[in-house]
C-alpha cells in the first residue's frame, strides 16, 4: 500500500472504537467490522449499551424478519424516546450544567443551552403542542432555519410521540406546499425571517403563500427573529414567546415502540416527486450516535460543528447524536464566508471546536478563498474532520489532512442517505486512509459491491448495495409502501440497492464513484462523474466543476464538463485546451470531453452538494422536476444560455 496516512498512536489508543475492541477481545479493526457484519443482532444490542441507551422498557428481542427482510422491526417489545435520551437523561444528571449546544447567529449574537435550560424550554413547547391536540404520530412540520428554537421544537416533538418534518427553508412556495399538502401535517412551527449575508430573508411570507395549498394546516407557531412585519392569520398564527411562557417548564417525556417513526424527512426530489422516508427511534438514535461515538470519536464534552441544515439529513443527525453522547454540538446562522472569508475558522477558534464536518463543495469554496484565513486563526482544538454529501476529490481530501488537520486528525469520509438516516461506509480514526477513500462499511452494515448479474466484484466500478438490514433504514415511504419496495428492494430480493456507484481496491480500501443515474457512458465504458471531476480540479485555477453525460445522434452519449474557476483566473481558450488536456493524459483520448463550459458558478442545494442531475436536464432541455432545492438559482440561467449558445463561455 502508498500514500497512506497514519493516525497518530494517541488518538488511536484513546479513540472509542479500541476500547470498544479491547472489550470484546477484538486486535484488529478490521475482525470487529467482520464480526459486527456477519452477526448484526450482537452488534446492535452491544452499540445500544455502548451508547447508553436508557429504555423505559427493556427489549425482548433484537430483531424480527418475519415480515421480510424490507419490513424488518428492530428491538421487539421495548419502549425508548430519542429525546429521553438526547436531553433528559443528561438533564437530570451532573451534566445538566454542560453546554447542549452553541448558536452563532449572522449578526455575532451567540447563544449557549446548557442541557438543563434546553429540557425546560422543550418541555414548554411541548406542553404547547400537546395542548394544540398533536399526539403519537402526527406529524409536526418545522420551517426553520438553524436557530435555537429549531433544537428545542426538535426534541418538544419527540417528546409528545409526534413525528419531525424539516422542511429546507430554501424552498419555494410550491415545494413546501408540497410538503404540507402529501404529510398533512396540521401544526407547524416556522420563523418571522432569518438573517443571510447581510440580508433578511421573509421566511413567514413563504409558507402563507404555500398554505393556500393546504388547508389542512390549523396551527402556525411563529418564532420572532427578525423584527420583522408579517401577514398574520388570526385564530390560525401563534407568537412563540406568548404560546411558550406561560406553559409549565416540566413534561413527562412518552415512552414509544422503537420503531415508532421520529423523522419524516423528504429528499430533495431533483429527478422526481419528493420521497418522504420515515425513520424510526430507534434507528435515528442509534445510527447518528454509533457514527459519531465510533467513527467520528466524540467523547462527552467534544464539541461538534457539521456546516448543514435541519432540512438536510445532517442537521438532525449532529443534534441527536452528539446529544445522546453527552457532547456540544454548533449551530449557525447564514453562510460559511458571511461575513468574513474567515467564519468557520474563526468559529472553530472561539467554539474550540473538535470535530468539523461539511460537504466537499463547502471545502472546495473555503479552499478557494486561501490558506491565509486558515492560518490566521489557531485550529489545535480539532481532533477530526469529516465529509459527506457528495464524493471528495483527492486535492481537497489532501488540503484538509495537511492545511486543516495539520497531519494529526482522520478525515472521516462519509456517504450513506436520507433513506438511512447515516452511513453505509465510512472509516474508523485508528485506520489508516488513502485519498479520498471512504474506508470500508459501517459497523452493523452489510455493505457490497455488485455487477450487473449481482455478484460481488472487486478493483472494478459496481453497484453499492447491503444485504441485510439495519434500524435506520427507513420504515417505508410516508403513504408510498409500494414506491418503497421498488426502488430499493426490486432489483435483487432481500438486497438493498442504493444507486451509487463504489469500489473497492486492491488493498479493500472502498470508493464512491458517484450517482447511477449520474453515470456517464463514453467510448463503451462507464464512468463515474467523480472520476473526471478529480482531475480536472487538480488544476491550479479551477474551484470546482461537474460532468454530465448528454446524447449524441452518433456517439450514444458524450462528456460535457462544466468548471468554476478560482478568484483572480479568467476564463481563456488556452484553460479550456489545458483541462480537455489533463483528461487526456490520464485517461486517453476517447474520453476527451465533448465540451468544457467554463462558468462563474454550480447549482448546489443548501448542503453544497452540487446538482449535477439539474445540470443535465437544463443541457437537455428536461426542466427538473423541482429546481426550489438549489440554493443559487441564478447560475442555472448561465448554464440554460450554455445550452442555447453551445459555446465555450469564454
């Protein structure tokens, strides 16, 4: 093996994962992700005591597949709550004084909850909600931006049984109609506006313009964050303060089956209707804490900061596990280099953060501005990074191990789904790693790779799939059973397919490769788009890029790429010639790009995840289904002027 990165021999004998090993009597990593692989059901029940899990009522069993393997119920007969766990237990005990969790707004406010004043102010919402009439299983719908009262609704639904709906505040009006009108949910919590590089954004003026659409909608609890004027709709729109400070500052917490739904997250719905995926208690509170207790190594009194967003499946992952764990988690208002190039560096630096974690465009974007903002702010409180969202190429993987992590702290490279609510694959801190490798599976995941007959293959690109089940996976489609089973479980029975591309080398170090349906067809061979993306974002003057395959009356299909330059390098001819080169050179010439669009930005959603698929039905003149997901709409009429002009936009 070359080009290894080896933890340092501190992290490793004081990580989570070797004591969990040293336990078990397990020497090697890699016998305890066999070992926790072949036997799922010793696996989760010893995690859920690693993890501390407290249950009402203990299980009588670990697992039943009597249903089928799709259908799988985890924990039979026990009773549990995420927020009993997440906030109470530390509530009521010596860490009711330790700091829940930290907010930054865009303004410089910041605002500490300790665990303590976080389970009284839960407790008053809940009170709210119940007395609105929401029960066990309704669904409660929060259209918020990354603010306080966005952890407390969090865990005030939780504690009254119903169910948590994010909704992306980034939407359009139509996408949250949407939303509404197919969960119908009845109470939803949402904010008068929120504050985004220097402007505020009327979020309350959205949703009324979306709950035309839906009716069914009888509660509107409203936070006052902005100062702003908004419509009211009286006898329907409630005052937060004035719901809240009247309410008892005690809630007995519901005891819940833990399958019970506790999540109703959408995916985006870029190629189609949005899919509402339903995630259990158990499954949301023991995949998030296993992830960041094992992989990531957080230790009580860690403090975590993931640059995400509660309407994308990180933001309720970091709040529940980091909570369940005993840690401190970060949360912030607004962008990433607003209003400063330097914020996330400056905020590591006062948070004293110890795990960072974002998306590859986020890191890319920070790259761009220069090291100098890194370097001015004094980083040793990190311990660990982290990466999800999208594949990282090589050059942004080696610039946050040496420039960020200084050579000391592990990248743990993530990728999983909404639909699991975490990871498929992901690599333990005391392993050593390869660019851009996401490690191998998951403890307690069954991860493979197939070929097209559905037969495991190895140094070659195949189809990621698990072939047994795990708690997080999504307990079905909200009102869809039948759209559930087609899409992950119809294509090899009793195997999970989860439409990514992976691998898995020579020396079992395991890779993404991208999106099937994201796969680009050249000269008889597939090809990843992450593959292409890496090398061309190797070259000096290049931010980032995304390529697509589009049709060809004589080729089938060919490969247009589209780049976003570094500050201070102006689109030429000649860059063009030397991306279409560096293609070339590691590739070969039949996969020399058809077109190379040289352009001032990418779409990408709220997490940063480029949308490549948005891309290609603008190329081919296929409007998507819902472009209310991209956070920049506007680079999508440089890209629809690409396809009208056909021209290097130079």
């Amino acid at each position: 093996m070359t080009d290894l990165w080896y933890p340092p021999e501190s992290l490793v004998e004081n990580s989570n994962v070797k004591r969990f090993m040293e336990r078990h009597g397990l020497n090697d990593y890699r016998d305890l992700i066999q070992r926790s692989v072949k036997d799922i059901e010793w696996f989760w029940s010893e995690a859920e005591k690693e993890l501390g899990v407290e249950w009402f009522q203990p299980y009588s069993k670990v697992l039943d597949t009597s249903r089928g393997v799709e259908w799988a119920r985890w924990f039979i007969d026990g009773r549990m709550n995420v927020a009993h766990n997440a906030l109470d237990r530390h509530a009521a005990s010596d860490a009711k004084d330790r700091v829940a969790f930290i907010w930054a707004g865009e303004d410089g406010t910041v605002e500490r909850y300790t665990y303590g004043e976080l389970h009284q102010e839960a407790n008053r919402l809940a009170n709210v909600l119940e007395g609105l009439g929401v029960g066990e299983g309704d669904p409660v719908a929060l259209l918020l931006p990354m603010i306080p009262e966005t952890i407390v609704s969090l865990y005030s639904v939780l504690k009254v049984g119903a169910i948590v709906m994010p909704i992306f505040t980034g939407l359009g009006s139509p996408a949250i109609a949407t939303r509404l009108a197919s969960s119908g949910a009845k109470v939803l919590v949402t904010v008068d506006g929120t504050h985004r590089r220097g402007r505020v954004i009327r979020i309350k003026e959205d949703l009324d313009e979306a709950t035309e659409s839906a009716p069914m909608l009888e509660k509107v609890i409203v936070v006052k964050r902005a100062g702003i004027e908004v419509p009211w709709n009286e006898g329907r729109d409630i005052w937060w303060d004035n719901a809240c400070s009247c309410q008892s500052a005690s809630y007995d917490t519901k005891p819940v089956d833990p399958e019970h739904p506790a999540l109703f997250l959408y995916t985006s719905g870029t190629t189609g209707r949005p899919k509402g995926a339903i995630i259990s208690h158990a499954g949301a509170l023991l995949q998030s804490s296993k992830e960041i207790h094992f992989n990531m190594d957080l230790k009580p009194g860690d403090v975590l900061m993931w640059i995400t967003d509660i309407g994308w499946m990180m933001g309720p992952w970091q709040i529940i596990g980091a909570q369940n764990l005993g840690g401190t988690h970060v949360i912030f208002e607004g962008t990433i280099n607003y209003p400063a190039p330097d914020r996330v560096w400056s905020m590591v630096e006062e948070f004293e953060v110890t795990h960072l974690g974002g998306s590859a465009t986020a890191y890319r974007m920070l790259k761009s501005l220069g090291d100098e903002w890194v370097e001015a702010h004094d980083l040793g409180s990190l311990r660990v990074t982290g990466n999800t969202g999208e594949p990282i190429d090589p050059d942004t993987w080696t610039w946050l191990m040496e420039t960020v992590g200084e050579g000391r702290c592990p990248l743990i490279n993530l990728s999983g789904g909404t639909e699991i609510f975490g990871c498929f694959l992901l690599p333990l801190p005391i392993m050593p790693l390869k660019p851009s490798t996401l490690g191998g599976p998951g403890l307690g995941m069954a991860i493979d790779v197939f070929d097209d007959d559905g037969e495991p293959v190895r140094d070659e690109v195949g189809y990621l799939v698990c072939k047994k089940p795990a708690p997080s996976m999504t307990r079905g489609f909200w009102n869809e059973p039948e759209r559930y089973i087609e899409t992950y479980w119809s294509r090899w029975p009793g195997v999970w397919f989860h439409g990514d591309w992976a691998s898995v080398d020579k020396d079992g170090y395991w890779f993404l490769h991208g999106r099937t349906d994201d796969v680009i067809k050249v000269a008889g061979k597939r090809l990843g788009p992450a593959e292409v993306e890496s090398i061309i974002n190797e070259h000096k003057a290049v931010r980032e890029s995304a390529c697509i395959g589009l049709p060809h009356e004589l080729k089938g299909e060919v490969l247009a790429c589209f780049v976003a330059l570094n500050p201070g390098h102006e689109p030429s001819l000649g860059l063009v010639e030397e991306i279409r080169g560096l293609i070339v050179a590691s590739m070969g010439k039949p996969f020399a790009p058809e077109d190379v669009f040289l352009v001032r930005d990418l779409p990408r959603n709220r997490a940063g995840k480029i949308m490549r698929r948005i891309v290609k039905a603008v190329m081919t003149g296929s409007e998507p289904a819902d472009i209310s997901v991209v956070e920049n709409r506007e680079s999508l009429d440089e890209i629809r002027s690409t396809r009208e002009h056909k021209r290097y936009h130079v």
